[in-house]
C-alpha cells in the first residue's frame, strides 16, 4: 500500500527535519565547547623561602606561575589530601593577571601542600599541587634560669595575713620581655585550675607583690614562668614558708 504525501506537507516535514538538525548540531557544539579542554595554569615554582623577619619561627615563600585566566586563589594546607573541604587556607581573590604571590605566616619545619585555583569561565582549574618543607627557623633554645629566694611576710606575729614578697633573679632572658609568678597550695606541678599567676611582670625585675594564702607556716609552692619564641620556660618549683624575721620591723 502506498501513502501519498501532499505537497505541502512534504516541505513541511523537511523543514522540520532541516531545523531539528540545526538544533542538534547547535547543542552539540555547545557541549563540545563546554567539555573542550582549558589550559590551566602553569605549574606553580617556589622561586625561594626565607625566615620571617618579624614573627620568630615562621617562614615567608615566594611563589610564580603563568595565570590561566579569572579570579585566583592560592591553596594552602598541612595535609595532602586533596584540599579536603575545612582543611585548607585560602590567599585571595587575586586578579587574573596576577602571577607571584609573597606571603609570610608559613610554619616552620612542616610540610605545605600549595596550589593556585583559577575560576574561569569553564569552572575551577587548578595547577598541581607543589609540596615542600618550609624552613627550620626556630630560634635557638633559650638559655633561661632562675635563682630564687625565700619569700617575705612582714609582721611580728604567726597570724599576720600581709602581702608577701617572693624574689629571684632572671639569667639569659634572649627574646623574652615578661614573666609570671606562678602560686598554689597543691604540689601538682601546676595543673590547670590549681595555681594563681601573677603577671606580667617586666624581665628586668626579680620580685613580686602577692596576697598571702594561709597562715606563716602554710606551704606555698610556687616558680617564675616566662614566656619565649621556644614556648614557656619555668623555673624549678619551690616551697617556701613565711617565717617570722625579727630583722623586720622592729620585731624582738
């Protein structure tokens, strides 16, 4: 059986072809512009690291590459795990032209995990991730000590609650500009919550007003704790009483 087409619907039906074609083909150039590869920006160089100047023990970097083209960001993290969401920082937004980036505040000795991530038209695209160890730039250890001295109750008599002046001497402070008295009745080397500090106290001076916290023959443990660019260093622990000193006062 044949079927005849009328004339006109004929052209219509090659019309329709014609136009479904040039719809196809338009969508599918779309999505092979959309999928076509893009040149990423080139690998990241560190072209040098250095200590940092004015923050003891952190590292300041120099890094180069050729942009990609959009707005830039520089990727850091401490763990090669792909820029995890929460575990890296990002430095930006930078223009698109911009190719160097000179930043301090890297820690010392530690692996970095570094890349730049350029939003461009097409989506995020990133360099290869560029993996160093920064710089040991940890000052040298300092040579801190103490010699302490008994402290003082002024007063005649066992009950007297007066202010107590504990005393020492402060050798090789380096880097260090303050101190603290550290006071507690518990020999638990100072755990947190037991101990009052007092502070802070100049480097330069080696004594310290504190209220009393028991009576003349009560123990009082306590030491001088300063901090450095290498973390606290305390002196050892001592346990003082506060006998009376006939010396003071006028006592007999």
């Amino acid at each position: 059986m044949m079927i005849r087409m009328k004339p006109y619907l004929f052209v219509a039906f090659g019309i329709l072809v014609c136009v479904s074609a040039f719809i196809a083909s338009f969508g599918s150039d779309e999505r092979r512009a959309a999928a076509a590869p893009q040149a990423g920006p080139s690998p990241l160089v560190l072209n040098y690291q250095q200590c940092y100047a004015y923050h003891p023990g952190e590292v300041e970097i120099d890094l180069s590459w050729s942009p990609a083209g959009g707005t830039q960001w520089v990727d850091v993290s401490l763990f090669d795990n792909g820029f995890a969401p929460g575990t890296f920082v990002g430095i930006g937004p930078m223009s698109g032209l911009n190719n160097n980036v000179h930043e301090p505040g890297f820690l010392g000795n530690r692996m970095h995990y570094v890349r730049v991530n350029s939003l461009t038209a097409y989506g995020w695209v990133a360099t290869q991730t560029l993996a160093f160890m920064t710089l040991d730039c940890a000052p040298a250890p300092s040579a801190l000590t103490y010699k302490l001295y008994g402290p003082v109750r002024f007063g005649c008599s066992e009950s007297d609650m007066g202010t107590d002046t504990y005393s020492w001497e402060t050798f090789g402070a380096g880097d260090a500009n303050n101190q603290w008295l550290d006071i507690s009745l518990v020999n638990n080397g100072f755990a947190p919550g037991t101990f009052v500090g007092i502070g802070p106290i100049p480097i330069n001076r080696g004594y310290q007003a504190a209220p009393s916290v028991g009576s003349r023959s009560t123990v009082v443990y306590w030491r001088v704790n300063t901090p450095t660019a290498r973390g606290w260093i305390a002196s050892p622990t001592a346990a003082s009483t506060f006998p009376i000193l006939p010396m003071h006062n006028g006592c007999n």
